[in-house]
C-alpha cells in the first residue's frame, strides 16, 4: 500500500501560490460567494484508505461532477440504449452550445455537456419518477453515509439565471428527445448540480469506477466492469470541457470537472482521487485543481499511460 500524504503535502505547497487564481463561476450567482482561497484534494484508494489535504472535508457545490453519477444511473436504467439519444464523442464546443445541438438534430454530443445531461436526467424521471430523491439516495449509497444533500440555494439560483439550460432542454423536447416537460427536467438537473459534497465524500463516491464497478467493503456492484471501463472513456475524451487534450496531455487519468472548482479522477485499479479549488481557468476547470493533479500522476509516476 502506498501512503500518499507526502505527496499531498508537497502538492499543497507548491498549489498555494495558484489558489486565488483564475475566475469563479459568478454566472450562477451563488457560487459567487465561495471564497477562492479554497484548495482541498483527497485521494481514496481500492484498499480502502483516505488520504487528504488542506480543505478536503469542506463541501462544495459539485455542478458537473454530478453528470458522471446521473450517468452512471442512466447507464443501469437503460443499457445501451441510452446511445440512441445521445452521442459519445467530445463535443469541441461549449458545454451550453445551442448551436451544436441544432445541426445534430437535438442528438447532444455527450453525457457530460449540459444537453446530454438533460437528457440523462430525463431518463431518470421516466424510470423513477422522482430524479431528485433517486439521486440522492444514489449518492447515499455510494458514499455508505446520509449527510449529503442539495444546495437548494445553488440550485433555485441556477434555475433563476438559467435562461440556456432553459433553451437547451426545449431545444431537446421540440426534437423529441425528452419524454417528460422541460421544466420538470430543468427542475431535476439543476437539483443533480447542486449537490454539495467534500473532496473525501467526491473520492468516495467515484471508487466504483477505480474497483471495476464495485463498492469497497460489501462489494457491491454499482455497474458492470465493462461500464466503469465506459465511464472512464467517456470522462477522458469528454469530461473537462473543452480542453479534454489538455488535460489528458498534463494529468493522463480520467476525469470529470465542474464549475464550482471541483473535479473527479480516476486510475482503475488504483484510486478515485478528487480536487477542489474554486479559481477556474479559461477552460473552466480549476486551475490549481488540474494542477494538483498533474503534479500527483508526475510525483507518484502513476497515470494510465
Ligand atoms: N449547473 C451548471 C450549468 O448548467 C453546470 C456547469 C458545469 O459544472 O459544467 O451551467
């Protein structure tokens, strides 16, 4: 077993002068609040241990990171075909385009833009019902504790300024690709966004992609190996905007980001590893985040490639 809390320490040192950097999302205006001065980053490996740095137990608003586990739920509720309503390719625009999402017919690219999470979040509600508890309780399992919830503020402010969202999900419903009403889709998916969860409960949540689709301890299976390898493709060639080259190129793990400066990595086989700092860069993934985690797979030499 390695013991990661060297690296982390030299990781937060040499962070600390980027913390600060970079924008915060202020287009949804209650992620404006958070301080910039955050950086926490927690790795949780297949053994079974945690280990963390600076504000790595503090919650934070986890936005996109949350399309990986809707995602994750579509996949076990539909099977493969979830692929007739959404594409698997990056997307090379803007994770709201309206644009892309015209001349593709309202296909989205991928499940990770704000399209394709639409419409993951449209499949939720038509084989549960209800898209807001089911996450939840989702969440709950996969963390093994019940202490995560929705920031209703974060998410009653992204459905006040959610204009796009709000163009993007009837863009969808006029191509027939949601079943249900637009605002009840609007509804769940900005309730899925605000999920607030710490760096340990991130990494906890995402070790069922590292463990071949299982859970540590009892070993339940979230999805099949063959999904989680799915997943991870998916968030290598699609999960951090539009700079999935970059990323690959600097960190070569897997990973998914969100607005509120979080962002989810993985190494099957390993370690389910998250970062959190607010300051994003132009990207929009965190800038002393995407750091972090190039430093980590450069000190540990330990990246799928
Ligand atoms: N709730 C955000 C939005 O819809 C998510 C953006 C993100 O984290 O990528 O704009």
């Amino acid at each position: 077993m390695i013991n990661y809390d060297a690296i982390l320490e030299e990781i937060y040192h040499e962070v600390k002068p980027l913390v600060g950097e970079g924008h915060i999302a202020d287009y949804i205006p209650e992620l404006a609040r958070i301080s910039p001065q955050k950086f926490g980053m927690a790795v949780q490996t297949i053994d079974g241990e945690i280990f963390q740095v600076g504000d790595a137990a503090e919650k934070f608003s986890i936005q996109s990171i949350s399309k990986v586990f809707t995602l994750t739920m579509a996949m076990q509720l539909e099977g493969d075909g979830l692929w007739q309503r959404i594409g698997r390719e990056p997307s090379g625009t803007a994770f709201n385009s309206l644009v892309q999402l015209e001349y593709e017919n309202g296909i989205p690219r991928n499940p990770f833009i704000n399209a394709g999470a639409l419409v993951v979040a449209d499949i939720i509600l038509s084989h549960l019902g209800d898209a807001r508890q089911s996450v939840l309780d989702f969440m709950h399992r996969l963390c093994s504790e019940t202490d995560i919830d929705f920031d209703h503020a974060v998410a009653h402010s992204e459905r006040e300024t959610g204009f796009r969202n709000a163009a993007l999900a009837n863009f969808l419903k006029s191509f027939g690709n949601l079943d249900n009403d637009p605002e009840t889709v609007l509804d769940a998916y900005f309730h899925h966004c605000s999920l607030s969860m710490s760096c340990i409960e991130v990494a906890r949540a995402g070790i069922y992609l590292a463990n071949g689709g299982k859970l540590l301890g009892n070993g339940e299976r979230i999805v099949r190996a063959n999904q989680a390898k799915y997943i991870n493709s998916l968030m290598l060639t699609c999960g951090t905007y539009d700079s999935v080259g970059d990323f690959a190129y600097r960190v070569g793990l897997p990973g998914k980001s969100g607005v509120g400066g979080g962002i989810l990595a993985v190494m099957p086989q390993e370690f389910s590893i998250c970062t959190w700092s607010p300051g994003l860069n132009d990207s929009g993934n965190s800038l002393a985040g995407t750091k972090a985690l190039e430093l980590f797979t450069t000190l540990t030499g330990i990246s799928i490639f």
